[in-house]
C-alpha cells in the first residue's frame, strides 16, 4: 500500500477509522498503481518528497473512495411525518475514477522513476 495508516492520521490528518482506510487505501493504491503503469518503485519512495506525495495521493484518493461507499444507500434525508425522503446524486464508477485520475495527476504529474514521468502514457526507452 502507497500509504499507511499513521501517514493518513497524522501527516494527511485524515478522519476514517483504520480498518476503513486499510480497505479504501488499498484499492487507492491499486487505482494509483494502475494510473503509474507499475512505475512506483522502492528506490523512488526512498525520495522524500516524491514519497510524500504518493503518500497523499493515496490518502485523498482512499478518501473518495471512503465518501462513496457512505453513499451508498443514497438518502441523505427522511422524515416520517408527512413522508420526506431525500436522495443524494450517487456518483458512478466514472465520475470517481476521473475524480481519483485528478487526484493522482495533482501529485504526480511532475514525478519521474527511471527517467520516465509517472503518468507518462507513451512507452518507455
């Protein structure tokens, strides 16, 4: 996982109970894994500041994902009397990946492993 709990509490400050960031980092760290092409290497998280931002890239990115799953049964607000519901505009699969892509961009965008930028889409020499 690109960050661990203690760097989400005490560095990022977020709010999410551990067992939620252990499950929404990891798959934060797959999207980001998957953004990077594989590229994000031990030598590279040596790099304090590129490890640091990795670091909150996943922390922010396991932070939508944690605001989705909240979400997910959509009602924002109910009342009994006089029955009123209402529903929240759930976002799709899409709308959180492309969230997460900026997200990653955000961080990443200026970060080179290898001589190869991060997000770098093209092939590598």
């Amino acid at each position: 996982m690109h960050a661990d709990y203690e760097f989400y509490r005490d560095k990022y400050h977020g709010n999410m109970s551990e067992s939620d960031f252990l499950r929404h980092g990891k798959s934060a760290s797959d999207f980001i894994d998957s953004v990077t092409f594989g590229r994000i290497t031990a030598e590279l998280m040596e790099d304090g500041a590129a490890a640091y931002k990795i670091h909150s890239a996943c922390c922010e990115c396991a932070d939508v994902l944690k605001s989705r799953s909240d979400r997910a049964d959509g009602i924002t607000q109910e009342k009994v009397g006089d029955l009123t519901v209402s529903y929240a505009g759930q976002k799709t699969a899409r709308t959180v990946k492309a969230e997460m892509y900026s997200i990653a961009e955000g961080y990443l965008s200026d970060i080179c492993s290898d001589g190869v930028m991060l997000m770098y889409r093209g092939a590598a020499r």
